[in-house]
C-alpha cells in the first residue's frame, strides 16, 4: 500500500487486500480503505461479501467475465435486483 501511494495514484486497485490476514489486521486494513476513500477512488476484487459490504460504496457482481449487477452496496446487498447476484450474495450459488 505504501509502494502505491508513493506514486500519488488517482486510482488504486487492491485484489484480495486481506485475504491472508488474522481479523485483527484486516480490521485496519479497512479503517485503512475508509480513510483512503476521501482521497482516491478505489476498487477491490473480493470474494468476502462481508467485507464488501463494510467497505464498499459501490458494488459490482461478475460472473464467467460479465457483470451481472452494479449499484450501491446497500441495493445490492438488501434488495438485488438479479437473481443471479442474490444467489451468490446469499450463498446458493458460488
């Protein structure tokens, strides 16, 4: 994270930021992405919905390279609007 934003990126994409991390560390990881937020844009490819949803304003579901369904976090993750994304968000699929 340091190496990226010495750069001074408009943009920053983490890929599984915490996917080999003890809860505690992924907890500041995330108070890390809520204070980059108000700086950059950035987008994280996750598959822990829960984490998306405490991170995330927006969400995008993907499936076999297609997106399936983008909106606001909290849209997605209450009321989807597709079938195929509720699955997932759910656990019946995925």
């Amino acid at each position: 994270i340091a190496r990226t934003l010495a750069v001074k990126p408009e943009v920053i994409l983490f890929d599984e930021p915490c996917s080999a991390l003890d809860p505690i560390a992924t907890g500041k990881i995330e108070d890390l992405i809520h204070e980059l937020k108000k700086q950059y844009t950035i987008v994280i490819v996750t598959h822990n919905m829960q984490q998306a949803a405490r991170v995330s304003d927006y969400t995008g579901y993907f499936l076999l390279g297609e997106m399936i369904e983008f909106g606001k976090t909290k849209q997605i993750f209450e009321n989807p609007k597709k079938k195929l994304t509720e699955d997932y968000i759910t656990g019946r699929f995925g």
